[in-house]
C-alpha cells in the first residue's frame, strides 16, 4: 500500500511509507493475523493459475465427490473443483470488494470534502441525501437494482458503490467542518487561499486516513453484499464467486439430508468468514491508528 | 427492466415453457396495463398508490396488498424479535462486562461479540441451519409454521413457531448483538466512575437500582439511536435470512418475485418496506423528544 499523494515531493512519500511500516507495530495480533490472512487471499487471487490444477469452470471429475487426493476440496454438483473454484471466485471478491470501496471511497471523499467546505445550503442539501441514504434498507434497494441492471460484475460493482459513497461523505465532512475552524485554515483563507489551494493543502492530507479506514471497512461490507446478492442468485453467473457457489449449494434438492454440505457448503462460507473477519480486524487497528480518539466509542460493527 | 414477465407465467420450474401466442399476450398486457405509454402507467400506478390499491401481482394473480399483508408480519417479527433479543442481552453482557472490567470474563466477552459481530448475518444462518436444524435436528429447517397438523391449541401453535422462529432470529440477533454490546460497555465503563454513583451507593441504595436507574438510562438514547439507524441493516439481513430459513415473509417473497420479474409484486414489496423503515425513522425523532427533553432541534 503506498500512499500517492499528488504534487508531493519523493521525500514526503518515503518519510509517510516509513511512517506506515512503523505504525504496523501497533497493530494488535489480531490486526497482524488479519493482514496476513489478507495477503493469504490475495496472493491465491493473483497466482490463481500456478495455484490450481483443474480448471474452475468446466467439469473435471465425477460429481459431488467428497475431498480426496486428486480434488482436494471436493467436487460441486456439476463436478467442478471446489479449490479452483474457491481460488478464482477469492479474485471476484477482491475485485468487487476493492473496486467499490475505491469508486465510492474517491466519490463520497470528494462530496464530503466539497460539502464540508461549501456550508450553507449545498451542504445541508447533501447532508440530506445522506441522511437518506443512511436509513434507507439498502438491501432490498440493490436486489431492485441489481435485477433491473441485469447479471453482470460490473452493474454489482455499480449498485454497490451506489450506496456505499454516503458512508466516506459523512465522516469526511465531519473532519472538514473541524479542520475548517482551526487557525491555520482560517488565516490561510485571509491570506487569499483559495479552495483548491486549501482542499490540496490542508484539507486533502487531513482527511486521507480517515479516508483509507472507510475504504477497507466499505471493501469488507462490499464484499459480503456482493455474496449476499450472489446467494440470492442476482449476481454475475458465469463468475464463480463464493456467493455463488453457496447459492448452488442451497439450491441443491437434498441438500440438507446429505454430507455434501460438509465440503461443498463449508469451504465457501469459510472462506468468506475468513476474508470478512481479516478485513474487520484490520480495520479495527487501523481505526485506533488513524485517529486514536474515536476508538472504542464509534467503532464496534456497524 | 430487461425480463419478460410472460416467460415465466407459461410455465413452471422444470416444465416446457410454451410461448403465447401472439393475441394471448396482447390480451394480458391490456388487462394489466402494460400495453400504455411509461408516463400514463407511472400516473396511474400513483393514483392507485393513493386509493391503497399497490396492483395486481403478475405470477400469482393476486393483489399485492393481500400478498404483503400476509407476509408483513412475519419479517416484522423477525425483525422485532431481533432488536429485542439483542438489544436486552447485549446490554445484559455490556453490563456485565463493564462490572468486570478488564478481568476474564470481560475479555471473553469482548473477543466473542468482536469476532461475531463481523460475520454477516445469512452465514451465520447458514451455519446454524446446517449444524443446528441438519445436523443436530434440534430445529426445524424452513417455514415459520408445520403445516398439516391437526387442530391444535393456541398454546401448541405459538410454542410452534417459536420453535421455527428461534434460528433466524438467533441469526439476525447476533450481527447486532456485537454493537450493542459494545455500546453498553463503553457508557457503563465512563459511568462508574463518576461521582453520583459514589454518592448513590454511600446513601445505601442498592447496587441495582443504582446500575438500571442511574447507569443504564445513559445507555438509553444512544441504545435508541443505534437501534433506528440499523434498522435499514437488519431488514436486509433479514431479507436474506428468510431466503436461508425459507421463512415465508418479505423477504422470501421479494427473491421470488425478482426471479419471475413480477414488477408490481417487487414494487408493491419494496415501497411497503421502504416505507416502514423511514417512518420508523420518523417515530425515532418523536421518541428523543420523550427520552430526554434536552434534546434540541436539528440533533441526531
């Protein structure tokens, strides 16, 4: 992870990433042993190729076969490999997962950024829709959407970052409305600063890690929308997302008299409680990291 | 949106899905409406909205009031059952946790509602589904009722569905039981220390009256506050977990309609729980004002 701040010198950067790899001492062990769950799954989504011996989409053996030498995890109903297809659907998630949270972290950061600054009426305004969007039961929302839509990554992608930008905007228009009152702000500002000046040099660097923690918490609630629409059978069919292979799994008559949940189903769903609780602990530390004060009293699940 | 409805209606799961002719469908689309300009269909669907007609619902050929009106309850039960659950035992263990701070027992706490808390609410269904109803047999696996059963008292019926419904809220319950928890913990750990609870116990009151009374009533507007603005998360996490329990409310109902693109149903279903929410929201502000008279204008 590097920070890319744009116009600052190479200097800056270097002193801020060593910066970041001391704060990685602060992180607790269960921050630790989420980073390296974390970078587990995301190695398995980039060499998913080297990691895999049958193919993730075609049918390689009998179906439904419990797990042996040949297919370590087993096979599905249409007698798919299990690994292979835990392996590439780690990519559906990291990319659903990443690709939202950074659409709608840059979106809901600009807003809050512009809100917060601008006040009066255009702030209210936007405070508004948020406030809106905050309440609304975003669920039954994005099964609308994503059926309206059609199947596909891309429109998941897009109905989910739809909802997840208010978020990012809130906190960092919280941020901004104080940063704002401080002195140095304000003398800038009868200096003569005008807004980029102040949103690129005062603002933007204030911001950027409440903005990071809202990324990696949005990935993590991204990633179990994305599931929860793939177990409903509204997300992208031809991706193999673990979503997805649960939502064959439930689907399967029988399903519950039989041993085939204790691979078929038990692998999926350990695999998305692995990411989801990484991600989560991740977040946690770097909350405490990012901004000691709203530690324990803000965070704790939303 | 993409999907015709009429696909579905000629044919069910499994069968030969034979095509209407030509007449046949223009003779449906007359009778539901479809066959009128966007703008006047929209105009008339608003007028109906207002005369409390939401439409007729195009797979079952029912009105889509009555279909959500038999569904409503059970996703409000469900929902209910887990604020209630929740909410008590959370502020039961964040008590009990803030009593004992920082020794055993308030550790395990902490670790078990951290790690719950992050799990999202239909794999958490599904786990208890596979290992608690499959498994174990302990409870039933889908529905909210056994049908077929014959006359039974009233009594047998509700321990009934109790017994149906003790999954899916357990289910829902825990997602929520971490924020709670936590909640109730913090308030009651920067309470205690304070100085009228000192005083509180040096007249002689006892410890609970001095913990409800004076401790938890802090928790209250914030326990409030955090209830309403999940309300939005726990109606769809009740959605799914109603499609992981098969229990027959909206939420069931609302996937179904979705895979047979039943537009009014889906609309019908989906103004009614959007409509719930935010008015519940709206009651949240009128029951601030009764909390606590010092909340102003314009907070929260």
């Amino acid at each position: 992870m590097r920070y890319t701040l744009p116009g600052k010198n190479l200097g800056a950067r270097m002193e801020q990433m060593n910066r970041f790899t001391k704060n990685l001492h602060y992180f607790s062990p269960t921050g630790k042993a989420g980073l390296i769950i974390l970078s587990l799954f995301f190695l398995m989504a980039v060499f998913s190729a080297r990691l895999t011996t049958h193919p993730h989409d075609v049918s390689s053996g009998k179906a439904l076969m419990p797990p042996c030498f040949d297919h370590v995890l087993g096979t599905d109903d249409i007698g798919v490999d299990l690994w292979s297809q835990l392996v590439y659907g780690a990519r559906i998630s990291l990319l659903v997962g990443f690709l939202t949270a950074g659409i709608s972290g840059c979106f809901g950061a600009l807003v809050g950024m512009f809100a917060g600054y601008t006040g009066g009426w255009m702030d209210r305004f936007f405070m508004r829709i948020i406030d809106g969007m905050m309440v609304l039961p975003d669920l039954p929302v994005m099964i609308v959407l994503a059926a309206f839509f059609g199947p596909g990554l891309a429109q998941v992608i897009l109905v989910l970052s739809l909802f997840s930008w208010v978020f990012t905007a809130r906190i960092v228009r919280s941020r901004v409305l104080v940063i704002k009152q401080k002195e140095y702000v304000i003398y800038a500002r009868i200096s003569g600063a005008g807004p980029v000046y102040l949103m690129r040099k005062h603002l933007f660097p204030e911001v950027l890690p409440l903005v990071w923690v809202s990324m990696i918490r949005l990935a993590g609630k991204a990633i179990v929308a994305e599931a929860g629409l793939s177990f409903l059978g509204l997300g992208d069919p031809t991706s193999r997302s673990w979503g997805l292979i649960i939502y064959h799994a439930t689907r399967f008559p029988g399903i519950y008299y039989t041993r085939f949940w204790t691979w078929w189903l038990l692998y999926p769903f350990l695999a998305l409680s692995g990411m989801v609780l990484a991600l989560a602990f991740v977040c946690r530390d770097l909350e405490t990291l990012a901004d000691p004060r709203m530690n324990q009293k803000i965070s704790g699940g939303v | 949106m993409p999907g015709d409805p009429f696909l579905f209606l000629s044919g069910d799961q499994g069968e030969q899905i034979s095509a209407y002719s030509d007449e046949q469908i223009r003779q449906y689309k007359a009778c539901y409406g479809l066959d009128q300009p966007i703008f006047r269909s929209y105009l008339s669907y608003l007028a109906d909205l207002f005369r409390g007609r939401l439409g007729q619902s195009l797979y079952f050929n029912e009105s889509v009031g009555h279909i959500v009106l038999r569904r409503l309850p059970w996703t409000v039960f469900l929902v209910c059952g887990a604020i209630l659950f929740s909410t008590v035992l959370g502020t039961a263990l964040g008590s009990l946790s803030a009593f004992y701070r920082n020794r055993l027992l308030d550790n395990v706490l902490y670790g078990f509602m951290m790690f719950f808390s992050e799990i999202p609410a239909f794999l958490i269904g599904l786990f208890f589904l596979f290992v608690f109803a499959a498994s174990l047999g302990l409870f039933p696996l889908s529905g909210a009722l056994t049908s077929f059963s014959p006359d039974r008292s009233v009594v047998q019926v509700l321990k009934d569905i109790i017994h149906h419904a003790v999954l899916p809220v357990a289910a829902l319950s825990l997602t929520r039981l971490g924020g709670m928890y936590l909640l109730v913990r913090n308030i009651m750990i920067s309470i205690i220390p304070k100085a009228y609870m000192r005083t509180a116990r040096a007249k002689g009151l006892s410890r609970y009256r001095i913990f409800i009374r004076h401790g938890l009533r802090n928790a209250l507007l914030p326990l409030t506050t955090r209830i309403f603005m999940s309300l939005g998360t726990l109606v769809g996490g009740a959605v799914l977990v109603e499609n992981v329990f098969a229990y027959p409310g909206l939420g069931l109902m609302i996937s179904q309609a979705v895979m047979v693109h039943d537009y009014p149903l889906i609309q019908g279903i989906f103004l009614v729980i959007t409509l719930l929410v935010l008015s519940a929201n709206l009651m949240s502000e009128v029951l601030y004002r009764v909390l606590d008279p010092r909340v102003k204008d314009g907070e929260g």
